[in-house]
C-alpha cells in the first residue's frame, strides 16, 4: 500500500482521511486517489502539518 507512513499518522492521531481532505482544500475522493500513488517528500510534509493541526484542535 502506497503511502502507508501517512495513513499510520493519520490513524494514530485519530484523524480520519476526509478530515485532511478538507484541511487540503480538495474533495476526500480526489485524496484518496492521490494516496494511491507514492506523494513527493514536500506533499507529506504538508499532509503531516495538517494532521498536527488538527491533533491540537481536537484535544
């Protein structure tokens, strides 16, 4: 599975993949598709950012 370090981020911060969708700016099926093929270092890094900011709202 491509994109797997994201996907387990995601899941241990108990963010659900929509939720960085709508932190992208983009539909949550045009994410997951994105997700189907490995994403550049910078995306990640972007994605990873989002999860952060959405693991502090949440608590």
């Amino acid at each position: 599975m491509k994109n797997l370090d994201i996907r387990q981020e995601a899941k241990t911060a108990g963010i659900k993949l929509w939720q960085i969708a709508e932190g992208l700016g983009i539909n949550d099926g045009n994410f997951s598709r994105r997700l189907r093929r490995e994403l550049p270092e910078e995306e990640k890094t972007r994605i990873r950012s989002i999860i952060e900011e959405l693991k502090e709202a949440a608590q």
